[in-house]
C-alpha cells in the first residue's frame, strides 16, 4: 500500500509538471473505405482521461505534453495508436475491416472484445431491430443467430415469443434462459422493456460464457444491456413508427352454410343407421320428416335458409336447390372478431457525454392496437442514465427507468373457453349468425337502432349455446396495468493501479393490477355481473460486489475476478371477486352485493452466490479463462440447496501465427473451445408458473368447509431435489477470410442436462398425481453455422448475407422408470422429450367408412382384418399406441440480406425449419365426425360417403366422434417445416448535405414488415406455435406494416 | 484517501452481509400453504384436514364439469333411463348419456371421477396414519379418525361400484378384479384388489368408524356421525345383497336416527337446504364458495342461469312419469306439459317434463346445498331388503310409512312377490330422481338399460338400450392411471 501511494504521489506530481509544457496537435480522422470523415471519434493520450472527439469534419484538436502516444478509438473500427513525437498534424484513416474482432461484447459481469472471447456469445447490436416494429426484445431474437429458437409466439400487444437455447434443457422444469438487464438478473416482464432503449443484446449459449451464473444460468444467458451516452457526442434523436396490425396466419378453410347442413344431416343420418335405424327412416328423421323425432335442424337449432325446417336437406342428403341464405353478411365470425389494429411508436432522447460524465435520457410512447377486438398495449416509457467518474479512483453511475403499461388482453388463458374469440370464431358453424335477425333475415334492431347480439341459446351443443364471443369481448373488461420502476447504480473504485473494486445495487418494482368484469348480459357473469381485481407488487433487490484485479506484463494479461451476490424477490398478491353488480357501469369491487373469492399471498424467493473468474492471455494468441460460482437457492430443502459450478475455456488465435499471418486471405481464424456446468432451480407447474416451495409437502389453505376451517392435501414434497444441473461442452472456429468479405463461425456442442427437475406422473390411485423428482439425464448435441458474406462492396451498392443454421439432437439419456407417458408424449431412454406417443392411426375402411386403428390387442374389441391381413380396430380404447414422430425440427435458422444502394438500405429476414411435426389439434376440431354445431374444415369434403371409397376421411357419423376423432392419434400430425418472411425493411437516408440544411446531422425514413408471409403444409396452421408442437386457439401473431422516421439533430 | 477507500469497501461488504449472511436467508415459506408437518401437530390441525376433505366434496376441478361428488351423482343418472337430456345443451354430460365417457380412457372427465375419490382417500389415509400422535383431547381424535375412516370406505365403494365388476352375493368369494385398495398413504403402484376383499375393508372401516363415531355429535350436515354410519352400512349391504344387513342398519337410522320424512310444503322447495329434517348428509357451500357453473345446480336446477340450463333443462322419462297420481306431491316437482314452470327470462328454453325438483339460490347463484343421503332411501333399503327376504308385509310397511306421506292417497301395497319388488323400485327410482342413484340401482340389479319408447331422443342419447351385465358395465381406468401404474390391469375394452 505504502508503494502504491508513493507511486500515486509521483503521478500528481507529474501532472502538475506537465501543465507547464503544453502543445497543440490537430488533425483528421477519415474513413479508410471511403475517406469520409469520422464524427465522433476518441482522441486520447494513452493511459490517461485525457482526449477530446473529432468534429463533423472528422477534425481534432488536442493539447498534449511531451510525445504522448495517442488513441484514436470509435465504435465500429480498429482502434490505432499513433506516436506524437515530432508531430503537430495528425491525420490517419480508421479501418473498418477488423471490426469484428475489436468490437465490444457484454459478458457476464463485464464485456471482453469479440477477437479475445473464448465462448460461444451471440451480440445482437441495436442497428438489427432498431427500425422494427417490434414491442418486445425477445421478437428481436428469432433468426438472429444460430442456436436460438422462437415459438411463434403471441400476438396479443405486448408479447413476444419464448426463446429455447440450443435444444432444450428440462422437461418440467423452465426451459428459459435467464434474462439479465444492465448487470442484473431480471425477472420483471420483457414487454416493460423499451426496445428503443436497448443498446445490444448477448445471447450466451454456452457453459464457459454462463457459468458465472451459476444456479439460474443452464438454459443460457440474455443479457440486455441499455443506451449510454458518449463522450463529445451530444446529440438529440427523434423517431416515429406508424403502422397496422392485421392476422399474421390465416384461418384454415372451413366448409360454408350450404355445404355444411347436408354433411350435418349425414352425420345424424349415419349415426342413427349405426344405432339400429332403418336407413329411410333415418333418412326421414334427420330431414325433420318424422314427426316428434328431432330432426338436423333441430340438433343444429338454426336454419339460415329461406326454405322450411324439415325441407332444408332432403331425404337425398342433398341441400334444398332453392335454398338460399337469409343473412350471408352476417355469418363471419372470424370478422365479427378481427379489425386493423393501429400501431405507433414515438420517442425521443438525447444523449452526450464530457470526458467524465457521460448522460442518456429517454421517453418513449408505444400504442399497440391488436387485430383482435378490444386488445391493445399502451407504454409509456423514460430513462435517465448518467456516469460519472467522480474521483481519479471512483466512478458511479445511476441507471433509472419508469415504465407505465396499459392493456386491454383478448382472454385466451384457455384454448377452448367460450369467452376466447379465437376458437369461438374458429369452431362456430358457418349457420350461425352474430346478430339476431327476424324471420325475413333482416337485422332486429333495439330501441336505439343498434343491431342486437345473437346469444344463440338453441345453438348445436357444439356451436358454443347461449355465448358470443363479439359480445362478450366487447362488453367485458380484461385489462390490466403495470408500472414498473427500475433502479441500478454501482460504486467503482480502482486503487492499486490494478485493482477494481465494484458494487452494483439494483431494485426492481413492479405494481400490477388487473381488472376483470364479466357482464350481466352474455356469459360468465350473465345475469347478475362479476368483478375481479387483482393486485400484485413484485419487488426485486439485487446486491453484489466485485473484485476486477488486471494486469499486463510483457505478452502476458491477466485477471481475475472474484464476486458475491444476492438475490432477493418476493411477489405478494391480493385477489377479490364479487358478484351482482348494483348498477351498471361501474366494475369497482364496492359495486357488488356478493363476495365470491377474497385472497392474498406472499411468495419469496432468493439466492446467493460466490464467484469468480480468471482469465489469461498470452500475446492476444493463446487465451483460457475458468470459473467458478456457489450457489444456494431458497427452492430446496437446506442440506440439498446449495451447489457449484465451474467451467474452463481456452482459445488460439491461429491467424497471429507467423505460418498463418502470411497466408493473405485469412484474415482471422480462432479456434476456442470450453466446457461447464450450469444449474436450473426453477421448477414450474403446468402453466408455466414457477413453484416457490417444491421440496415441501403442503396441505393448500382455502379449503374451508363453510365455515370450518380446512385444508386439503394437494402437493407431495420431495426434501431431496436438487439442482438440475447442466454440463456443457462446445468446441467452434471463428474465421474471416477473403478480406474480411467472408465471415462466421461453425461450432459444436454437446450439452448434458443431468438430475432433470421433473414432475413425475404418479399412480392416481396414490391420491396425488406428480412429484417433483431428479429423475434423469438428457442430452442436446448439435452443430451451428453462422456465415456472413459481403457478396458486393462497391461504393454505391453493397449486399451483405446472413446465413442461421442450426441442427440438434434430444435424446433422454437416463429415467427412473422405463416409460414416462405424459399428454401426447412418452419419455424414455433413446427418445427425445419431444417425440410424440400416438394412436397408430390406420386409415378408413372402404366398406364402411370407419376410423381404423393398429390393433393394440389382436383379439380385442373392435378389430378387423384386412384384405392384406392388418389386424385393426375400430375401437379407440384397443388402439395401439406407437412413437410417431417428434416436434424437433431437423434443420431450422435464417436468411438475412441487406443491400444497400447510395441513399437505400433494404434488408429482409426469412426464419426456416425443416423437418419436425405438428400435432394440430386445432385442425382436428375441425374434422369432426358431426360435432353438432361445430365447424368443419374443408378437408371433410374428402370424407367416406360410400361402399368402395377411398379416403382417409371417415365418415360422417356423429356417434362416432369419439373413435372417429379420437385425440391422441398421428392421423393429426403434420409436417411441420416452414417458410416465414419474418420481417423486412426498407430505409432512405436522407443525404448530408440536404439533411445539414435542414439542421439536422442524419435523418432516415423507413418502411418495415413483420410476419409478412408464413408457408406451411397447412393453411391456418399455428406451425411454430409451440416447442411441443401441439397447437390450440391462441393469438397468433399479428402481421404488422408500418412506416417511421428518425432524426438526429 | 486510502481511508476513503476502506470506508467505501467495508460499507459495500456490511452492506451485503446484512442483507444475506443470516443463517437462515435462504429458508422461505408459503403462505398460501401449510406445510404437512404443521398439520399434524394437534387436533386443530386434524380437524382442518378433515373439513379439507369436506370441502373437496364440492370443490370445482380442471374443469366445469368437474365439481366433486355432485357431477358423479349427475354421471349416475345420465347412464340411467330415467333422466333425459332435452337437448344437448351445451354439451356438457352428453358422452355420459351416451355411454361413451366412461368407455373413453383418454376421457378427462373419467380421470376426474377416478382422482377424485383417490384424492379423498389419500386425505383420509394421512389423517388416519397421523391422527394418533397428535397432541390434544381422545374424544376429537376419534372423531377425526372416525370420519376419515367413513371416507375411505365411502370414496372405496363409490369407486368398486364403477370401476370393479359387480358384486353377486351368488358367487362368494367374488374374486373378479376391483380397484387398488388404499390403506394407507402411499405412491408406490397397486394392483386391483379384489372386489370381495375391497368390500371386506370397506366393511371394516365402517366398523371401526363406527366405534370411533359412538358418542359424537358432529357439527353439521357435511360431517359423518354414527347414524350416517349406519345408513352407509345400510347403502353397503344392499349392493351386496346382503338383505338383513340392509335391513338391520337402515332401521337403525329409521329409529334411532333423529330423522323425519319432510313435510309436502317442503318437498318443492327446491332440494337445496341441509335444514331439510330428512336430509341426514349434505355438503354446505357457503356464498363465497360459490361453483358458479360447475355446480350441482348449474346443470340439475331449473332457474340458474347458464347456457346449460338454459339450453338443456333436465326431465324424467314419462314412462316413470306416469306412476305419479295427481295427489302425489312428486308430481309436481316435473311439468308433461313443459308450459307450467316460471323461469327467470324469457330465454329459458322449457320441454316436457322438465324438473323444477332442484332450484338453485337464483339466476345467477348455483349455491345450494347437495343432498347426499336422505331419510327416504333408508325407508326404501328397508322395504327392498325386506322384500327381498320375503317379509312381505314389513316391506309394505315401510314403503307405506314413505309413499304415504308423499302422498295422502296412498294405499299400502298389497302386492307380493315381484309385484312388491316392482312397486317399491319404482318408488325408488321416483322418490330418488336426479340424485344420482340410477346407474348404481341397475347394475348392482344386474338389470338393462332401457329408453326405447319413451322421451328420449335417439339423436341425442345414441344408445336408447344396453343390456345387463357387459362389459360397458364397468367403467374403464383412466390412461393416466394405466401409465403410471404398471400392476393395473385393465377391464375388459
């Protein structure tokens, strides 16, 4: 210590010296491509604060002392050193081409430059999404580098897809990587999260890179880091984005009124013959000819048709020829329930910095309508952050961000609700109408002349009686609001010359409340009204504190890293519903007579960590890095809660060998490789929720017999769950070759999930159905490509490539027990978590048009032989289950292209996968034996209708819709590759000189489009809805087309 | 500045060692849960567990049509003749009138039923293993015990009854496969006990619960007590053919129960209040914990407001109908006109012969209480049994004693023999319409179903006869429990 102050006291006293022996130098920084000047650029005196920035005109000016070396550094090119000595005129060119290397990359708990990183990091800068219409960070991932996958996500405003990193690494416990923003692991809601705030995003896919991590980090890392100001860089930016949402995927083809009454009257027709009933009587019955019998109109309740009940289908089965449509305009639901949503986004902020204290300040305002009735997304959004080096030895920094969400939500929360619009207009018969209509087919109008809402009480069973999503959608209220305050600041001393000593503080709070009304006139709250609210505060605290010790002797560089961290969050709810509203208008909670449901509850959840980090290099050549962290989570049960984690990295940069360094077109070649362990906490239930309390066996609160007090038995505890713990292995090369025109990397990676967190079905004669247990192994191996290429570089036109490629292998590894069958999957050793455990769906019998099914039991009930001698049956329960596929795409990535032409930059995104199945149980809804009232796809125009026909479609025959349509059977798989014109941009940059007038340093407008076109095997297929490959009626994402326009000044 | 520095290092490390150095950081609790051990310290905690499995009675599940003990009792009479569906509704309940939910291993309704009452029985299982070592007085640890004991025989029968083949008392021992037997909480796979020795521990339970229960006077309708004891030993030994058995515990209820037959003012109030003085075991909602539309009442009343009801209102077969005579106050709980009933709006549909016997709260709440076992059924054991063992008078007696009051015509019955048997089980399948005993009468009967020529509707029921006796008898196991139980086999398909 004494040392070190002896030295620091030479320092200051030699800088008080050097005041003495100023001089001037100046000169011009350009671009070495095109020798345009460099704005903005950092002219330093190496190893001091000392520096200034270049002018518009590339121009500096700089005091020194002595012959100083100076640092010419900007963001984008190769940072150069240039020695003073005997110079007072400066003028150099920055290249662009060791770009790649030199670029910054945030790692966890620092950066590293790219050129150095022995991992396997994906960095996403702000440029790639900046001029999407994107409202949550995680659409800005799909197809942005190898190795991420996206669902397809929601449309409902506000939402993003979910993101699985190479492969997938539970089975029942989350999948999701672990979100860090600004340093700290975020569990707030992305969509809080201002696109236009975010500066660059890291994907890190591997052990060496997340370990530090440790406990929350085995489905790897996405650190987002926000906007900074820059030093000599004041600036004011100012953009805007128009748009419109419209359905991204379209609704499947469903048959219409005229062909849909005669295949209903076929599938009562057929399943009277099926019960015993002669066929002309079963004919006249379900013409409606018999009377006291019901009739097709009768089970379907509608006929939109000019003619008679009992004369709309005759005994033919043929639709009467004079039938014609009542209300034909007011038979689409799909209509009835979709609009053009408005989408605009507006901000500003401003920026710049001094030598010491840099400043970023931003507001933004979002307005999302979605193309689905009454839902949207409105944020309003600011952000202050400000650094300051404070002292010579001390630097601190405030980080503030405000978020104030505003939602009306479409209610999906369940595929098959009444109340969800999505399978309302689905599912609904072509017959029915959304308004009332009296006998003549004209509107009936209420005493206002408004049209009034058909609640359809005599609907078909299956034509959702009694509801009407329009209405319901309309008159309800789903909406919620959040504001978010997020604070992070940090102390950083330096002392010791190579010492850093850090610590980041960081609270986030998050105040959600939501509404619900049911109303008194169409579903769940018909007739008396019900109120919701619920409440919730969820409060984060992150503490940690690190120590950065860096030093470089001769060829040698070295640090270390050592850390401490907690983790703190509890949410804490209250929930209210009452029922009878008083007066009309008012959904307050006060405005009821009846409480239905009062709660509350506390969750908490933390962890705490050790850590540290070493990294060496030698000569910029040979690099290894290894790390360590110990991690305790409240999750498990004391003995069991704590674990490590460790991980080790080396990398050779090949091209500084002097056998290399020759060869003149490589430009760079790395190879790096690591291997790590990473852990996974977070089990989840079947909704995704988290569970706080897993290792515990808890009799649940609420069951109160009256008023007796009572709980009930409803979760088995498992004291001796542990970690999931991941164990990595990654081996890649980085190159950039011809000129650097030729870029990417190729790696592999091997990555082992072992003590799989998983909810293990138990017998249901045991009382209680899972237990969460570590019960296996699984594996994820597969190869990632990623190239780019600048195929032109000329002055005036450039085109740039982008090429995703990924392929990976799931296999389970290890299990308990030898099967674990679970929905439409069966889990066992050599299979992946996602191949399918399907009915062998067989065809349909020529003779009569029944499903037919392999045979599970060759002597069971309902089987028959074929003409070739295939043992089948017709019976769903004899059927025989058999592996049919899995929902893991064999290939899947992305093409990205950008070209630039003068003042014009286009760029195009296409998302890909190829191989893989859906099971599209959506579709089959549609493919109903004769669900009465239920729409129908048009493939039922295929079905059996006759001895000797060949289909695979059974017949109608609406006793059999059990057998006919059993779920659970391969005859829904579906290939599931695809084509997705994900998105697609469109810019002019108004030129310089014009833009000067106009006072302005740039000004670029735009068009841009999202989800513009989507090819699958099937037309209103959700293909990519889910990772289990299983659709339902979900908010499919919305196609969204705008235009925007951002200044700087 | 070097203090400077230490100061700002020594706070930055107090600062996190406050925060997270305590021993027991990590250690978090739920607060919407007790932990199992809490339960169990003293018979507070016991008696919580017990009024738990009280609750789960009427507690709605993953689903609408999956709300405790009252959808089963809805199951029962849908697989009957004399319930009928006037229109398919909404759809709810439309495969068990049709004979296929039951038939339908992926069924998620059939996964229900089955959990259920493994649910309870687990529940009752942990109190039962538990219960002894608790602190706190003997009386209310064998009142607890004894309770729990009912539910495990109660949740046992309910479940041998759908799931086992049926019980002949011809056939002793009736080695035919009936479900896993739970004695104790445990996760471990089971095989299907026999039918016999399923019933010989429900027997046992209700011995033991029976001296647990002696002595007990429960807090309310939902709870067991020894007289509810005795009419379940009655319910028992008559699906055994056990006839004095039934006999004996049924008179014990009849005369030593407490219990009278409702007044006629009574009977169309609406089948929804435990105060009823011939109701013996009830479930009790409270307002808040209200079922909304899962609830009994949301498919069985005729004024709750639901697309279901609405749509569907539930009537009887005419045939059976056409027992009533006008004095008959039964005969006012259906309309054969389907005009007379008022309902709450216009957008009520009404059929022939709808019932208005249940009637919920209002239109807009499906609260009501649910009747599990009723004075009448004790009369009705008493005069099948009796029947059964050729006292034919007696028979008449009891049957008269019930017959009577609802009806002041009545003539006590001078038939013998099946005309007798007869009598009395069309008073039953009268007397206990829409309360879930239908497919339990007829298979332990060993007798068909039969619609054919009546109101049912061949579009909407699919099967309008089953024979007695087949396969389709038995209900199938869940596909869930097939996976995980690898020792179960599976009834015949």
């Amino acid at each position: 210590m004494k040392k070190a102050l002896l030295l620091l006291l030479v320092a200051a006293i030699s800088v008080i010296q050097a005041h003495a022996q100023t001089r001037p130098i100046t000169g011009k920084v350009t671009d070495a491509k095109d020798g345009a000047p460099l704005f903005g650029v950092t002219v330093k005196i190496k190893n001091t604060n000392t520096g200034t920035t270049t002018n518009a005109e590339g121009k500096f000016s700089l005091n020194v002392t002595g012959n100083p070396v100076l640092e010419f550094t900007f963001v984008g090119f190769t940072t150069k050193e240039v020695a003073s000595a005997g110079k007072s005129n400066i003028d150099i060119k920055l290249g662009a081409d060791e770009k790649a290397l030199s670029e910054v990359v945030v790692i966890a708990y620092g950066t590293t430059k790219k050129g150095s990183n022995t991992s396997a990091t994906t960095q996403i800068d702000s440029k790639k999404f900046a001029t999407r219409a994107i409202s949550n960070i995680a659409t800005a991932l799909d197809g942005a580098a190898p190795g991420i996958q996206t669902n397809a996500g929601s449309g409902q405003p506000g939402d993003g897809p979910a993101i699985r990193i190479r492969g997938f690494g539970s089975v029942n416990a989350s999948s999701d990587p672990l979100y860090v923003v600004d340093g700290v692991p975020y569990s707030g809601n992305l969509s809080s999260l201002n696109v236009a705030d975010i500066e660059s995003i890291s994907v890190l896919k591997d052990a060496s890179s997340s370990s530090l991590y440790g406990s929350r980090a085995a489905n790897g890392v996405i650190i987002v880091t926000t906007k900074k100001g820059k030093n000599g860089r004041n600036q004011l930016q100012v953009n805007a984005i128009q748009g419109f949402n419209t359905r991204g995927i379209p609704e499947y083809n469903r048959v219409n009124a005229k062909e849909y009454y005669p295949l209903l009257w076929e599938a009562q027709r057929n399943a009277l013959v099926t019960g015993g009933t002669a066929l002309d009587v079963a004919n006249r019955r379900a013409s409606g000819l018999v009377a006291g019998a019901k009739g097709i109109k009768d089970l379907l309740g509608y006929n939109p048709f000019n003619v008679a009940d009992n004369a709309i289908v005759g005994v033919d089965g043929k639709l009467n020829p004079n039938a014609e449509l009542l209300y034909p305009d007011d038979l689409d639901w799909e209509k009835a329930v979709t609009r053009t949503g408005a989408r605009g986004e507006y901000g500003i902020n401003y920026s710049g910095g001094t030598e010491k204290t840099d400043y970023f300040a931003s507001l933004n305002y979002l307005s999302d309508k979605g193309y689905v009735i009454n839902s949207d997304f409105q944020r309003i959004s600011g952000r202050i952050n400000v650094n300051t080096q404070a002292t010579d030895w001390f630097r601190t920094g405030v980080n503030l961000s405000g978020t104030f969400v505003k939602s009306n939500q479409t209610d999906v929360t369940s595929s098959t609700s009444y109340v969800n619009p999505i399978f309302f207009a689905r599912n609904i018969g072509p017959i029915y109408p959304v308004y009332q209509h009296d006998a003549t087919g004209a509107y009936i109008l209420d005493k206002n002349g408004e049209r009034i809402y058909d609640i359809g009480g005599s609907r078909g069973a299956n034509a959702s009686p009694g509801r009407n999503a329009v209405a319901e959608n309309l008159l309800n209220d789903n909406s919620f609001t959040r504001n978010v305050l997020s604070g992070r600041t940090f102390g950083e001393v330096t002392f010791l010359k190579d010492f850093k000593f850090t610590t980041n503080i960081s609270v986030d709070v998050a105040n959600y409340r939501a509404n619900t009304y049911w109303n008194t006139v169409v579903g769940d709250g018909a007739p008396a009204g019900l109120g919701g609210r619920t409440s919730t505060q969820t409060t984060s605290y992150t503490l940690n504190q690190l120590l950065n010790y860096n030093k470089t002797f001769g060829p040698h560089t070295i640090g270390v890293l050592l850390g401490h961290e907690n983790y703190d969050q509890t949410a804490s709810s209250l929930y209210g519903e009452r029922q009878s509203q008083v007066i009309l208008g008012n959904s307050e909670l006060y405005n009821f007579t009846t409480t239905n449901n009062l709660y509350s509850y506390k969750r908490q959840y933390r962890t705490e960590g050790y850590f540290s980090r070493v990294n060496y290099d030698y000569d910029e050549k040979y690099f290894v890095s290894a790390a360590f962290r110990r991690d305790g989570t409240s999750r498990f049960y004391k003995d069991n809660r704590w674990g490590n984690f460790y991980s080790v990295g080396a990398g050779w940069r090949m091209d500084k060998e002097n056998f290399i360094h020759n060869v003149s077109w490589i430009n760079m070649l790395k190879f790096r490789s690591s291997y790590g362990t990473a852990g996974n906490d977070a089990v989840i239930d079947v909704d995704a929720n988290p569970i706080y309390y897993a290792w515990q066996s808890l009799y649940k609160l609420g069951y109160n017999n009256a008023l007796e007090p009572g709980v009930f038995f409803t979760k088995l505890g498992n004291p001796a769950i542990q970690w999931e713990s991941n164990k990595s292995f990654d081996i890649g090369v980085d190159f950039a070759i011809l000129d650097n025109r030729l870029t990417g990397s190729v790696e592999y990676f091997n990555r082992r999930s072992d003590n799989l967190l998983f909810d293990l079905p138990l017998p249901l004669s045991s009382g209680i159905s899972t237990q969460t247990t570590n019960v296996g192994s699984m594996v994820n191996r597969g190869v990632e490509l990623q190239l780019t290429g600048e195929i032109f570089r000329t002055k005036n036109f450039g085109w740039t490539a982008d090429l995703n490629l990924s392929t990976f292998k799931n296999e389970l590894t290890k299990l308990p027990q030898p099967e674990i069958i679970n929905s439409t999957k069966k889990l066992s050793v050599g299979h992946s978590i996602y191949d399918y455990w399907l009915r062998d769906w067989y065809g349909v019998d020529p003779d009569d048009g029944a499903a037919l099914y392999v045979a599970g039991n060759p002597t069971g009930a309902g089987v028959r032989t074929m003409k070739n001698g295939d043992v089948v049956t017709t019976n769903i329960n004899n059927a025989k289950y058999h592996y049919a596929g899995s929902a893991i795409p064999d290939l899947y990535g992305s093409i990205n292209n950008t070209f630039s032409y003068k003042q014009f930059q286009l760029s195009f995104l296409i998302s890909f996968q190829l191989g893989g199945k859906v099971y599209d149980a959506t579709y089959a809804s549609l493919m109903n034996a004769g669900s009465y009232g239920n729409a129908l796809s048009t493939d039922i125009l295929k079905r059996w209708q006759k001895p000797g026909d060949i289909t695979d479609v059974p017949r109608m025959d609406q006793s059999q819709t059990t057998n006919f349509n059993a779920a659970t059977s391969d005859r829904w798989l579906t290939d599931a590759s695809f084509l997705n014109f994900r998105s697609v941009k469109l810019g002019y940059t108004v030129p310089e000189a014009f833009a000067k007038k106009a006072h302005m340093r740039a000004a670029n407008v735009f068009l841009s489009g999202e989800n513009l076109a989507l090819f699958s095997a099937r037309k209103g297929m959700n293909v990519a809805q889910a990772f289990t490959g299983v659709t339902s009626n979900v908010y499919m994402p919305a196609r969204i087309i705008s235009a925007g326009l951002n200044i700087t000044l | 500045m070097k203090r400077i520095l230490y100061i700002f290092i020594a706070f930055a490390v107090s600062g996190a060692s406050l925060t997270s150095c305590k021993k027991d950081y990590l250690n978090t609790s739920p607060t919407e849960a007790i932990e199992e051990g809490q339960v169990f310290t003293d018979t507070k905690g016991g008696w919580a567990a017990l009024n738990g499995i009280h609750r789960a009675m009427y507690s709605a599940y993953d689903n609408q049509d999956q709300t405790g003990q009252s959808t089963i009792m809805i199951d029962g009479d849908m697989l009957g003749e004399d319930l009928v569906m006037t229109s398919a509704g909404n759809g709810w309940f439309n495969a068990s009138y049709q004979w296929t939910m039951h038939r339908n291993t992926s069924a998620t309704h059939l996964k229900f039923v089955y959990y259920f009452y493994y649910r309870i029985i687990a529940n009752a299982n942990k109190i039962i293993n538990q219960i002894d070592g608790v602190s706190g007085n003997d009386a209310d640890k064998k009142a607890i015990k004894g309770e729990a004991l009912t539910y495990r025989a109660w949740a046992h029968y309910m479940l041998v009854q759908l799931f086992g083949a049926r019980y002949d008392a011809a056939k002793k021992p009736n080695n035919q496969a009936g479900v896993p037997l739970q004695t104790k909480f445990t996760i471990e796979p089971q095989p299907r006990a026999t039918v016999e020795a399923v019933y010989t521990q429900i027997n046992k339970d209700l011995n033991d619960a029976l001296t647990n229960l002696t002595g007990y006077s429960r807090a309310a309708k939902s709870h067991f007590d020894s007289v509810v004891v005795y009419g379940l030993k009655a319910r028992v030994a008559l699906t055994m053919q056990d006839w004095s058995g039934a006999a004996t515990n049924a008179e014990v209820v009849i005369n030593k129960g407490g219990y009278s037959l409702m007044s006629n003012t009574d009977y169309v109030k609406g089948f929804n209040s435990a105060e009823n003085a011939e109701w013996i075991w009830a479930s009790r909602p409270t307002d808040d914990q209200t079922t909304a539309f899962n609830g009994f009442f949301a498919y069985m009343s005729v004024n709750f407001s639901s697309s279901n009801i609405r749509s569907n209102p539930k009537a009887i077969n005419k045939n059976l109908y056409a027992y009533l005579t006008a004095t008959d106050i039964r005969s006012q709980l259906w309309d054969s006109t389907g005009k007379k009933f008022t309902v709450p709006t216009a957008d009520f549909k009404k059929y022939p012969y709808m019932n208005q016997k249940f009637i919920a709260k209002g239109a807009s709440s499906s609260v009501g209480d649910v009747p599990y076992m009723r004075l009448a059924e004790m009369y009705l054991i008493d005069a099948e049994a009796k029947a059964q063992l050729g006292q034919e008078g007696n028979a008449a007696d009891a049957l008269y004693t019930l017959a009577h009051n609802r009806d002041v015509n009545y003539v006590k019955s001078s038939n013998t023999g099946q005309a007798l048997k007869d009598e009395i089980a069309i008073q039953r399948r009268l007397e206990l319409w829409g309360e879930g005993f239908r497919f339990f009468d007829l298979k332990r009967q060993n007798l068909p179903v039969d619609r054919s020529g009546s109101n049912h509707d061949a579009a909407l029921a699919l099967v309008l006869k089953v024979p007695a006796g087949g396969v389709n008898w038995q209900w199938l196991f869940p596909q869930d429990e097939v996976n995980a139980n690898p020792k179960l086999e599976q009834n015949p398909l």
